[in-house]
C-alpha cells in the first residue's frame, strides 16, 4: 500500500469527484459524498491527516492505489 499524503479537504473532493463520487450535502465543515450506495464523509481542513483520509477511503471502498492515481 503506497503512503497516503497529507492533502485538504478540497483535495480529497476534487479526487473522489473524478472517481465518479457526487457531492450530496454540506454540513458544517463536513462534505457527504455518494457513489450508487457507497457514501463517505469528507471533512473539508486545511489538511487532512493520513489516518482520517484512510479512514474516508475505507467508507467509500476506494483503494489507496486508485485514490493517488487520481489525485
């Protein structure tokens, strides 16, 4: 598994957007996205840590590999 980099919120939005995720709603600084019934919660800091954005690609069941692609 290659190493999560620290990134924003933004980021981690713009990636999983190109994944085929939609943007559902915002509440506060938290972002809920939607792929068919996959759902994931994206907190929208600065930066990210790497054990939250793990955290955020183990809900959306996408892997680390096909997350950086993207990136």
């Amino acid at each position: 598994m290659p190493k999560l980099p620290r990134i924003s919120g933004t980021e981690i939005v713009s990636a999983l957007t190109r994944l085929g995720f939609e943007k559902i709603r915002q509440s506060g600084s938290h972002v809920i996205m939607r792929r068919g019934s996959k759902g994931c919660v994206v907190p929208m800091h600065d930066e990210v840590r790497v054990g939250t954005l793990a955290g955020v690609l183990r809900q959306a069941e996408v892997s680390a590999e096909e997350f950086i692609e993207v990136l």
